[in-house]
C-alpha cells in the first residue's frame, strides 16, 4: 500500500470518527464521563471513536497506538488520538480533532489532523506537502519576534513541572505577542505548520497528542526539537517547534530553565 492509499484511508478514517464525534457532541448532556486522573477525562465518545478508527485502519500485519485501547507491535503501526481536546469537547469549548498518524520502521511517515466543527483537515505524508481540505497551505509571512504568537499547554492537577512551565511564561509574555494555551495539542501543532500560530512548546506528552503533528510540522519546514537537541519529541513526548527564522530565540529562551 502506498502512502498516498494509506493518506486516503486516514483521512477518510478521521472523517468518519468526526461525524461519529459531532453526534456525540451534539447530544453531550447525555455522556458518561470517566475521571483517569485529576483533570483528564474519557467518555462514550473517545470510546466510540478509537474503536471506528481502529476498525477502518488496521490492515493485517499493522500496529496501533491510541490513547483507549491496547497497543499491539508491528514496524508499522498507527498512533491515534480519537478525540484530542476531551475537556473542551465536554465543556462545550469548539476546539477539539480527531488525530491520525502512520510510524514506519520507528519513523512517521504521515499525519492527519481532522477538525470536524470547522470541516479544516490538516494532513501530509512525509516530504510534503502540508495540505488543508487536499489544498497545499500557502503560510502568512512570519512577523518579527516581539508580534509573534506561540502556543503550549499548561500543566495542572498534581503534574510536578507545574513551576518550570510557569517560568517559562515568564520568559516568553514579555518577549512577544502572546501567548495561547487553548487545550489540544494535535490542533495546536497544526495551526504552528500553517502559520497561525509562530511556535509551540509543551512538556511530557504522549505519543498520540503529537504524532501527526510533528509530521504536519515538518512538511511545512518548521523546526522541532525536544528540550535538548539530541532528544527527540517522537521519543520524549517534550517539545519545542517554531517556524524560521525564530526557532534558535524561541528554543533558548525555553532552555534557560532547564
């Protein structure tokens, strides 16, 4: 299968689980929710979601990585977010996707980022181009560092880097436009590979919140590093993208508090 059926199929999967998703959201008074921890929620819906995903990509021989349900090993597998943004999809907060990725011989190879309120598909293989709706992304100029707007997310509950990432706001408000913790990653990557947002950072997260994106990142020529050069985010779940020519401030201003 080549990568372009295997970019069909996903896209076509996440569509599937994003009607599947605005059914649920439209009827989300009615949900089930389940606490894993303090501030991390699962429902009917991300049940109902990986379980659709799964069920249209798996190929013989295939892998799989998501969030709910059990990993199985392959050299080549999928890594799947169902519904990244669980809490604002809960609360009613219109920011929310379905999350696709493909990992071939330990390496990503294609990504998909489905936001079903906005109907915007954001998705690449690897070599890209960063599509959006199976159009090539043209990216606005990026503006001088002190008009540039990143992203993150913020740790909360009893997460114990509570204090470095509040000094990493520290090092970053006073430098730049501002700053936008608006609660899924997958999307946050995405809006960093077309140009809406300048840089993104965030510390300890899984596989299945920056997969795809990471493969959107790079198909759009950003740079992605995790704390340290020589640590990968595929690996470290930390990291730090931004587009050129600002990637080298962004990343040494994050650094200073490690």
């Amino acid at each position: 299968m080549s990568l372009q059926s295997d970019l069909t199929l996903a896209t076509s999967a996440a569509h599937q689980a994003g009607d599947l998703l605005i059914r649920h959201w439209n009827d989300r008074a009615r949900l089930i929710i389940d606490e894993k921890r303090p501030g991390d929620f699962v429902s009917q819906a991300d049940h109902g979601s990986e379980a659709l995903l799964r069920d249209r990509l798996i190929q013989p021989g295939d892998g799989w990585l998501g969030e709910e349900t059990d990993q199985l090993d392959s050299n080549r597998r999928w890594i799947v977010d169902p519904l990244d943004g669980t809490t604002n999809f809960l609360r009613g907060i219109e920011h929310w996707a379905v999350s696709v990725a493909l990992e071939q011989d330990g390496r990503l190879v294609l990504g998909v980022v489905h936001d079903p309120l906005k109907s915007q598909t954001f998705s690449a293989i690897d070599g890209g181009p960063l599509l959006l709706n199976g159009q090539p992304v043209t990216q606005p100029p990026v503006p001088e560092f002190h008009n540039c707007l990143f992203g993150t997310g913020l740790p909360f509950g009893d997460m114990p880097h509570i204090p470095d990432h509040a000094q990493d706001l520290c090092r970053v408000l006073p430098t730049s436009a501002g700053v936008r913790r608006m609660g899924a990653a997958a999307l946050d990557l995405a809006y960093v590979a077309a140009g809406r947002l300048d840089g993104f950072w965030e510390r300890r997260l899984r596989p299945w919140d920056i997969a795809a994106g990471l493969v959107l990142l790079r198909a759009a020529g950003c740079r992605t590093e995790g704390w340290t050069q020589d640590a990968p985010p595929e690996r470290t779940g930390t990291v730090i993208t931004a587009r050129d020519p600002h990637f080298d401030r962004f990343a040494k201003l994050l650094r200073q508090t490690a």
